[in-house]
C-alpha cells in the first residue's frame, strides 16, 4: 500500500517543517468538499498537546500559528503513525499548519488539507470509508480513528457538514441535582444546512478508546436530531474524559473526537459565565436565534464575567474554534479587575449569496487559572438579501 505526502509544501523562512513523534491527540473532527468529478478536498482539524515535541518558531521553540509540522504520533504503537486513509487502498501523511497555539494550555490546533481523487463516485454502492488513524490519546494511550463516510453521487451535497462545537465542553458539578447537562454538538454544511441525525461513536470509529457506561453520555428521547447530548455529571467523575460522536446529513457522515471536563462542585460555582448581551433567554434545551441577510454586516456581542476571588478573565478569553467563513471576533475589552471583571467581544460577519441557511457558533469564556464557562451556541439564520421597495403609483 503506497505511504505519501498529503500536500506538496513550499517552505519558506518563516516556516518549520518538523517532525512530530508521540504527540497527544486531544481533538479531531474531518470534513470536505467535492471539487469536481470525484475530487474531494478533505479539511482535517485536529489539537495536539503543544510540549509534546512540536517543535517550532516559538521563543520557547515549540510551534506556533503559522508553523507547519509533520504529525506522527507515537510511531512505535500497534497503530503505527498517524495516517489517512482514504478507503481506496491509499494513505497519506498528516502535515497540520498551526492556527492556534497556548503555552498556557500547552495546545497546538491546525489544519491538515489533502486533495484525493476517487475512483468511482461510490464503493460498488456503498459509501467510501475514510479513516484518519494514529495513537495516542492524551493521557490515555488509546488509539483514535475518526472515520467519514462519503457519497459523491450527483444528488448529494457537495459540502459536507462540519461540528462547531468547542474540541474540550467544560461542564460542572451542582449539589443535588441529579438532573443531567445537556450540551449542544451542532453541524452544520457552509451553505447553512444542518445535520438530519447524530450518534455516539461505536465500533472501530472509537479505536481503542473505551467509552462511558451508555447511562452516563446519550442522546435523550428526541435529541439525536438536533445534537444535545445528555451528560449525567452527577455520576460522572470529575476530570477529562473522551467522547467520538457522528454527525449524518443525506449519505455522508463526518467524525467528532473531543474531550468533556467535569468540574467539581466548588469549582463549578467559580467558572466564570458566557452570555449574549442585549437578547433573550431562549427556552430550555433551544439555541438563541439571530437573524441576518446576504450582504449585510452581522454583529452581536458577547460578555464574559467573573466573580471568583484573584481571577480575571484572560485577555482574549472570549474564543471560539470554528466562526462561519468570514466572521471575526473584534478586540475584547475589559471593566474591573481580580474578582469581579467583564469583559466584552463582538463577533462580526457579513454573510454571502452562498450562506443562505442556518450557521452555528460556539464559544467560552476563560478566566486567569484557564478554567472555562459553559458552552454557549448561537444560530444565525441568513437569508437572501431583501430586494429594493416595490412603490405603486
């Protein structure tokens, strides 16, 4: 079976090429774009633990935005290096450009883009199966293996969905409740349609991750057409575990790997808050609807808040991994210090004729000790720019 680059890399001085072995996964989730024929483009997320030798320009020397480096996990495991697999006997190498990096939460997140051509637009009937494939888990050791399905039948989209969620959901602890949390996992393609069902990971989708009892992670009732897993942290124990869920839209199917924190009961009451500002609470287990046009300038603000003892809110502490093509968060501004700060941000957008639909954003809030708020999605309905007054004599 043929082992090759997935991108030819021009480098350039303020580049580094590096080689990355026994890197943690934290994070990962695939998606793409048919580009012509059967030409899929796969755009492939992904966070690593940043001090595990990602090596880069840093003044540290450990990577930063803009750096390229060559993931290679732990090469010496059953697994073998990171790889992806295309379904049709071909694999390649995973080079990630940084487009995030924290010394402070020893992160590094990229994006990894390889363009492959099938041979057919299915596999005799059925979809082709794309796995990317590596280990190890970050502090686990467990192997991952994020798999999307894809038709490239002329009557599916062309797009696939893509999660907005955050790649680590913070949740807390609340004396007695037994009442689980529910968090949201939306999917949505670029031009605004979202995902028709979702399901916690099974089988080899999972590698060798063992997942939580059914009873603690689940979709309840109904919400697996909308996303809203149901964590039972009141059984949970706090810490960081795991998670792979699968979004489905038509005949294709896109793979999230992301990590939960469950927070202790005292720590969950010193959490700082996410909130939108100038909108209504919408009602329970439903996402805050804002509305937009084709053409015109959306912006909305965000505040973030603490009242923790010797806590601020970090500068640029308001983020989100995954804004709608074209959307910026603007610089934050801050009011008040060490135990009682807000800080603001505005997120803004102006949407295209392509946009027409219904995009998800989500975003937190992290104080000084990085400690982060709940997650907070937002929908954003665009529609067709309106036409001009019609006057009637």
């Amino acid at each position: 079976m043929a082992l090759r680059h997935a991108l030819t890399h021009c480098i350039f001085l303020f580049f580094v090429l590096a080689q990355v072995n026994g890197s943690e996964f934290r994070y990962g989730t695939v998606r793409y774009e048919n580009v012509g024929g059967n030409t899929v483009r796969f755009v492939i997320e992904t966070q690593w633990r940043r001090g595990m030798v990602f090596p880069g320009t840093g003044q540290d020397n450990l990577a930063m935005q803009g750096d390229v480096v060559e993931v290679m996990g732990d090469a010496r495991s059953p697994t073998g290096p990171v790889t992806f697999e295309t379904g049709d006997g071909q694999r390649y190498l995973v080079t990630m450009t940084v487009t995030e990096s924290s010394a402070s939460e020893d992160l590094v997140h990229g994006i990894t883009r390889i363009a492959h051509r099938y041979p057919t637009p299915t596999d005799g009937g059925k979809q082709w199966v794309a796995v990317l494939r590596g280990c190890c888990r970050l502090g686990s050791g467990t192997s991952f293996s994020l798999t999307t399905r894809i038709d490239l039948s002329s009557s599916q989209p062309t797009t696939s969905l893509a999660f907005k969620s955050l790649p680590l959901i913070t949740v807390g602890k609340h004396p007695g409740s037994s009442a689980a949390v529910v968090v949201d996992l939306p999917a949505n393609t670029p031009r605004g349609e979202s995902a028709r069902y979702w399901r916690v990971g099974q089988g080899d989708e999972v590698g060798t991750l063992v997942r939580p009892d059914a009873a603690l992670a689940y979709f309840n009732g109904t919400d697996y057409l909308f996303g809203r897993l149901s964590l039972n942290t009141a059984a949970l124990p706090v810490g960081v575990f795991s998670l792979v869920v699968q979004a489905s839209l038509s005949a294709h199917m896109v793979p999230l790997d992301f990590r939960v924190n469950v927070l202790s009961e005292a720590e969950t009451d010193l959490r700082p808050t996410l909130r939108l500002v100038d909108a209504p609470t919408p009602p329970p287990g439903q996402r805050t609807l804002l509305s937009g046009f084709v053409g015109y300038e959306v912006v909305f603000t965000l505040e973030a808040n603490t009242t923790a003892p010797d806590r601020t809110i970090m500068a640029r502490g308001i983020r989100s991994f995954a804004l709608p093509v074209g959307a910026m968060l603007a610089a934050g501004r801050a009011v008040g210090g060490a135990g009682n700060q807000t800080q603001r941000v505005e997120v803004r957008w102006v949407p295209d004729a392509m946009q027409v639909g219904t995009h998800d954003v989500c975003l937190e809030a992290l104080d000084s000790r990085r400690t982060a708020s709940p997650q907070l999605c937002i929908s954003l309905s665009i529609s067709p720019a309106p036409g001009p007054p019609a006057f009637s004599a």
